[in-house]
C-alpha cells in the first residue's frame, strides 16, 4: 500500500492511499482523505472519496492530471 500526504497544515490534510483489491484483484482502491482540525489541533472532521480503478485507468488519471 502506498500512503501520502498530498498538502499538509495545521488545520487540514489531504492524504491519499493507494492498494491491490483482493478481489477482483485487477482492481486498485484509490482513497482521498479529507481531515480537518481545529486551533487546539484536534480532527474535528474527516471524509474520505473512494475509486476503484484498473492500472490502466489510474495511469490514464495521472497522465490527465499532469497534462493540463
């Protein structure tokens, strides 16, 4: 499994996950996780977005993103 911060602060994090899906196993599980925390530093708040996607598709997804 990989796991990353994408942007990091104090008051919010974007965290993103990426593993093998055990079935069907040509699937990869892609999660985006929101977290958000107050001035005391605590989470006050989480919700998370999730893909299932092939390889291929997910290769196509970065190539989109870094084209523009």
């Amino acid at each position: 499994m990989k796991d990353f911060y994408v942007s990091k602060s104090e008051q919010h994090k974007l965290r993103v996950t990426v593993s093998n899906c055990e079935f069907p196993n040509n699937l990869k599980n892609l999660e985006f996780i929101n977290e958000y925390y107050d001035t005391e530093g605590n989470l006050t708040d989480t919700s998370t977005y999730q893909f299932f996607l092939t390889e291929t598709a997910l290769i196509h997804l970065s190539n989109q993103l870094l084209s523009s």
